[in-house]
C-alpha cells in the first residue's frame, strides 16, 4: 500500500536511493507501493506532482549577452587587441589599423555567436524529434507514453530495439539480454535476471537491473 496521510493525499517517497539490486522482487514492489498490475493513473499524477517528469535537470539557460561576450574570451583575441592598444599608442595619427582589428574582432565574435546559436536551435528541433515513449502499465492496462511522464513505481514493458526509459529493477525476464557497453566498456551484451544480488555489486554485475539509456 502507498503511505497515505490523514488527509487522504499521498505521501512522496522520500527515500529512492535503495539496494534495489539486493530486494526482492516482493519487497520491491512494497518499498514502491505498486504491484504487477502498476499504478492507477490517478497515482501515477499524484507521484509526478511530487517527483517531477522523468528527465535530467537541465542547465540554467545563458541570457545571450553573456553568450555573445563569452566568444571574445580567448587568448588571441586579447593578444590582437594588445596589439591594436600599442600601435595607437605608438602612431595615433594612424587609426585605421586599431580600428580595423577592433572591428575584425568585432565581426568574428558575432558571427561566432551566430553560428552557435544556429547550432543550439538546430539541437533543440531534433529533441523535439526524438521524444521517446514506452510502454507501461497504468490501471493493469498497457499504455504507451512519454518516458518523462513515468514516475517511481511504474512498471514497463522493455521491447527489443529501444532504449531503456528508466533506471529499472526487473521483475519478470524472459531471455532479455542488453547491450550495458556505455556503463561497462564491455561489447558483449549482457544477460539479465530477476533473482537478488548481493548489496555490494558493482553496477556490471547487477543483472536484475536496467539503467537509463
């Protein structure tokens, strides 16, 4: 059962970081309050208005002026504009060669900036592309979904060819092998299963477990 409060709301889990690896496959659904059948839907927004979607906290976004200022911090810049202090310094009646430096510099920064902000929208598009969904079950029904939509205690359905929408601990496999190379360095893929191990297994051999990606 799901910790409920006098009020009748649901209480966050606050502790998620458990040997999921050493439980149970009973325990593990308790510690969660969920079961084979999955949550409820109206459990599942309950659980994302307390946890948040299922993504990576992005970074703060950068207000373009410091984007623009950050292209003329390099070494060379400043050795060029050096040079530009001290030919005026030496030659103040001939300004046209600082002014030409300044306004060179002036150009690639800009331009420079250009170029990355046209490369961070271009980014942003093809996410927008390669939103991933899953398969979970909600009110013992599967349903197909945004992965950021899942929440602590869902139970999903992994399918051949995609990619794991969550950090899993699995309780029922038939055959299912993953390829872990981005964790383990190792090509080989490696076969997985539902019974525990032991609490201090590294993450290569925690094979009742699936993680993100």
């Amino acid at each position: 059962m799901v910790p409920v409060s006098l009020e009748g709301e649901v209480e966050p889990i606050e502790d998620l970081e458990h040997d999921w690896h050493f439980m149970s496959r009973a325990d593990t659904f308790e510690v969660l309050g969920s079961h084979s059948n999955g949550l409820s839907t109206t459990e599942a927004e309950r659980r994302q208005s307390i946890h948040g979607r299922n993504k990576l906290k992005e970074p703060t976004p950068v207000h373009p002026f410091w984007k623009l200022l950050a292209q003329f911090r390099d070494p060379m810049v400043y050795l060029l504009l050096a040079a530009a202090i001290m030919a005026f310094a030496v030659k103040p009646e001939d300004i046209g060669t600082p002014i030409f430096i300044c306004i060179a510099l002036s150009l690639n920064g800009v331009f420079s900036y250009l170029q990355e902000r046209k490369a961070e929208q271009a980014m942003e598009s093809l996410k927008k592309l390669l939103v991933s969904h899953c398969i979970v079950l909600r009110d013992g029904i599967e349903n197909r979904c945004s992965t950021e939509e899942l929440v602590p205690g869902d139970v999903v359905w992994l399918e051949e060819g995609l990619n794991v929408p969550a950090d899993v601990r699995l309780v029922e496999v038939h055959q299912l092998t993953i390829n872990e190379a981005s964790l383990t360095g190792e090509s080989d893929v490696t076969r997985k299963q539902v019974d525990s191990v032991a609490s201090d297994s590294l993450i290569p051999d925690q094979l009742n477990m699936a993680f993100m990606g």
